[in-house]
C-alpha cells in the first residue's frame, strides 16, 4: 500500500476531487497555503494498493493543469523602497506536487 499526497491548486481541486470520485479512488481533501505566491491549494491525501498507484498518477495529470499567472514581486526586506517599483512577473502555476511514500500499517475503524 502507498500513501499518496498531491498538492494542487485551488482552481483545479474540484475537478480533481470528481474525478478521483468517478475512479472510485477514496481521499482525504485538506486546505493548506502555498509559500512561494501565499495563495491557496488543496492538499489530498489517497492510501492506494500498489497496483494502483498510476490510475491515481493519470487521474491527478489529466485534471491538474500549469498555467501561466502574473504576480506582483513582495517589497525588498531593508534598505530604501523609495525607488522600488514592482514590475508585474509571469510565473507557472498550477500542476500538482506528488508525494508516494510507503504505508507500513492501514486499518480503518
């Protein structure tokens, strides 16, 4: 057994999660926050049997999707922000962090 944990955009959590649901592949949905934009993601946890772990792998691809986004650069920590401007980045956002780790033990009450 693995324990799967994809973090994803929040724009792409619903779709995720119906999805998952079609598959009959069970998750856990958590809300957590990202630290490079500070913005929200969904965190989803799945304990899969092994065999099918990339039925999950597929299903969290097709409904996971980088895009492009435009984000405002934070202000300089010290020194003067008096001639500081912050120039609109595009930065990739979106897709999905995977983590599989092995699961030693399972038992449901």
């Amino acid at each position: 057994m693995k324990l799967v944990i994809a973090v994803v955009q929040d724009k792409d959590s619903n779709r995720l999660s119906n999805a998952l649901i079609k598959e009959g592949i069970r998750a856990t949905k958590m809300a957590s926050t990202g630290g490079f934009l500070r913005a929200g993601n969904t965190t989803f946890m799945i304990g899969i049997e092994d065999d099918r772990v990339q039925d999950v792998l597929e299903v969290i691809k097709s409904n996971c999707k980088v895009r492009d986004q435009l984000v405002t650069p934070v202000t300089p920590m010290g020194g003067t922000t008096d001639s500081y401007i912050p120039f609109p980045v595009e930065v990739q956002v979106g897709g999905a962090a995977v983590f599989i780790m092995p699961v030693e033990r399972f038992e449901h009450f």
